[in-house]
C-alpha cells in the first residue's frame, strides 16, 4: 500500500465528491437489485439485457468475431509457443472457434446441436458473457480505480495476515479479484510478486485463494440456476464461504509448503503498519488513489478495452474445453466417478442428492460454469444455492483460469492447482450447506 509520506495533492470537495459517487455508482450496478417491468434484478443485468435487444440480431456475429479475435490472437502474438499447456489451448481454441461458427450458421453434428448441448453453451454462457463482461468493465472502472479498494483495504490489513497469511495490501487485491475478475486479479498480483511486494506463497495463495470469476459473471450462474431473486444472499455467501476455504487451504499443502520467497531473491518490500486514526488513514489512501487514476473516460474506455481482450481470450475456451467438459458429462461416466469423491462429502452435511452434488461439483476443473448446466431446474433451492456457490468458490478450472496463472509468474504448478481444486471443492461443500440451511 502506498506510503503516507508520499507526497499529495491537496483534498478538494470535488475530490471527496467524485469519490462518492464514483463508488455508489459502482456499488448500486454491482449489488443493488432494481425491478424493472417486473423483473428484480442487479442493474448490470438490466443493462445486459437492454443491450442484448438493441443489437438483435446482430450478437451471434459480435460474438464470432470475438472467437475469431481470441482465437488468432495467440498465434498472432506467439504466446502459443510460450509453453506446451499454452499451445494446447491455443489450438483448442480453433477448436472453439469452428464450434461456435457452426452453431451461429446452422451447421454441425445432430449432438451438438441439441438445445442443452452446443446453442445452450451459446445462448446460456457465451452470449452473456460476451456482453457482461466488456459492458461490466465499465463499472468495475468505477469500484476498483477511485478509491474504494484502497479505503476498505486499510479496514482489512488487521485481518489478513493472521486468517489468510498474506500483507494487509493483498486485501486490495483480494477484493478486485472478486469483485472484479480473476485476470485482473491475477495482473495486480503478478505485478506486487514481480516488484518484491509479495512472496512466492503470498502470490500463490492470492491466485488460487481469491482470482475467481467476477461480480458480473456471477450473474450468469444466479441466472442460470434461478437465483436472481436471492442474488445478495448469493454474493454474499459465496464471498464468505471463499474467503473461509481460502483461510484452510493456506495452513496445508501444497500452499503450506510453496516456498516463502521473493521473485528471482529480488529484496522484500514491506508494508507500512497502520497506526493512529484508520478511517483518516484509509480516507487519505482512498485520496491519493483517486489522484493517481486515470480520467473517467480514458479509464473506462481502457476498462473496456481489458473486458473485450478478456472475452476473447474466454469464449473460444468456452466452445472448446467447456463442451468437452458438457460432453463428458452427458457421454461418459468421467464425472460421475470423480463425482463419487465428493458425494460422501455432500451426504455428511446433509445435501439434497448427493450424487448428483458430487458429479456437479466435478464438473467445475473443466469450466466453472458447467456445474450450473448439471443443477439447473433442479427443485431444490439449497442444493442449487450450494452448487452456485461451488461455481465461484472452487475458483480453479481448466477453461481460462488455469492457462492464465500459467502465463504469470506465479510460482504454483499444474499438479498443485488439480490439488487445490479438490481441497476447494470439497470444503466448499463442507462450509457452505450449512450456511444455506442457516439462511434460506
């Protein structure tokens, strides 16, 4: 976090006002649930949807034309070569891309075309996802880059060394990266363990621990599993129930045991302690951050730039490894044995059905939205609850996250990941029905 003996411009009323209104305009599209013609919803997802009819008919070529950009873009750039796992996806990409353009023009196998198949991974996942997540960006501009994370982070600093193991500045972190999206997460995060602000673990357990999918893209699972109208209840046990998995997963291995180290042995750069007034501490970085930030619309046309490139670089994973995923689970027994694994945990806390929680849980190492796919319609509201939570709080999946901590510098392997998913998923179970009981 920023020293407090960093120079500063003066505080004007202007400031304090932009600050305001800023972050309310962040906070009420994130997490204040509006009606409109009837519908109670977020106003991101009123927004979405307005969207989405102005533009008609032309969204399924909007969405071609970014699997076509996500798809050209590693080989454009030569990240494919950067290393194998990463080739891999970017010719499963081409994959997705032949995907998606066969279910936009009509053509395909009769498989892929049935309704819960290919065109409700399109209609369902990528669609949304293509229009929430740029659109979202712009927001996100407004609750992570005036202030607002700054000044909760003061708050937090007494609370994430002895329950997260991680500096008070991760709490900034920790908050974007859930509220905002887990590549920009992973970016900050990247950059503090590059800079000697983090240490190898510290990183490590920030990027597992806290990088899930964002405020905007939980939206899609609420929807998908009939939720909206519950959505605080939602977002808010999700955050609880990741953060409490985060804070176990820290104390054993594999994130126990990852070297406690700075990047390249580069010196360490402690934070400063906070002492004395917190809210005037937490005013004044909150301050200093909205002087820092670019303009409003320098930075929301940025944020949307971010929120395309990120699209892109989902949304060909999606039509790829996330069908693989859809057909494994619909063709092959896959999943229903890996799902055996977490159905005892499942049975233990009481969940409804609890081979179908265990075989929907193991979905999420594929795509974290395939465990929607499987509990949808279901008439349980807790064992739907359960699993949107799953969806967020296991945080690990092969689609997107995984490739991205592999581009970083991040000092955590492919075979912790697939451990720590399992430690995720199954504590998530264990943590979370009981809260659900508690609160629905």
């Amino acid at each position: 976090m920023p020293s407090t003996v960093e120079t500063r411009e003066p505080t004007k009323p202007w400031d304090v006002l932009r600050f305001v209104l800023y972050s309310g305009i962040g906070i009420a599209v994130f997490f204040v649930p509006v009606t409109l013609n009837g519908k109670s919803t977020i106003a991101l997802d009123h927004i979405v949807s307005w969207v989405r009819e102005a533009i008609g008919a032309g969204v399924p070529y909007y969405i071609l034309a970014l699997l076509a950009a996500g798809t050209i873009m590693p080989f454009a750039t030569g990240g494919w070569r950067t290393s194998p796992l990463r080739g891999v996806f970017a010719f499963a990409n081409v994959v997705g891309l032949a995907v998606g353009a066969g279910l936009v023009f009509g053509f395909g196998p009769a498989w892929l075309m049935e309704k819960d198949m290919g065109p409700f991974l399109l209609n369902s996942l990528v669609v949304p996802v293509g229009l929430i997540v740029p659109i979202g960006a712009i927001f996100l501009a407004m609750l992570v880059s005036y202030g607002l994370m700054e000044f909760i982070g003061v708050f937090c600093q007494p609370i994430m060394k002895p329950l997260w193991r991680t500096p008070g500045r991760s709490a900034v972190d920790a908050v974007a990266s859930f509220v905002g999206s887990y590549s920009l997460g992973l970016l900050l995060t990247d950059r503090m363990y590059r800079s000697g602000r983090y240490t190898g673990r510290e990183a490590a357990i920030i990027a597992t621990g806290f990088s899930t999918v964002s405020a905007s893209f939980m939206v899609i699972v609420a929807k998908a599993l009939d939720l909206m109208e519950h959505w605080s209840t939602y977002f808010w046990l999700a955050l609880v129930v990741t953060f409490a998995v985060t804070a176990i997963s820290v104390r054993i291995p594999p994130l126990s045991r990852i070297p406690d180290d700075t990047y390249q042995n580069i010196e360490h750069i402690p934070e400063e302690k906070v002492t004395g007034n917190r809210f005037a501490k937490a005013f004044g970085e909150a301050m200093l951050a909205l002087h820092r930030a670019p303009g409003l619309w320098r930075n929301i046309g940025e944020n949307i730039l971010d929120g395309l490139k990120m699209a892109m670089a989902i949304l060909p994973s999606i039509l790829s490894i996330g069908l693989l995923g859809l057909v494994l689970a619909r063709f092959t027994p896959v999943f229903t044995w890996l799902g055996y694994l977490f159905a005892p945990f499942a049975w233990v806390v009481g969940l409804d059905d609890p081979l179908l929680a265990g075989k929907a849980s193991a979905t999420g190492i594929a795509e974290m939205f395939l465990p929607a796919t499987l509990a949808a319609g279901h008439e349980s509201l807790e064992l739907r609850m359960v699993i949107a939570i799953i969806c967020v709080s296991a945080i690990i999946f092969f689609s997107a996250l995984v490739p991205c901590i592999l581009a970083t510098s991040i000092p955590v392997k492919l075979w912790q990941m697939v451990v720590i998913w399992f430690q995720r998923v199954a504590l998530s179970i264990l943590i979370a029905t009981p809260l659900v009981n508690l609160v629905l």
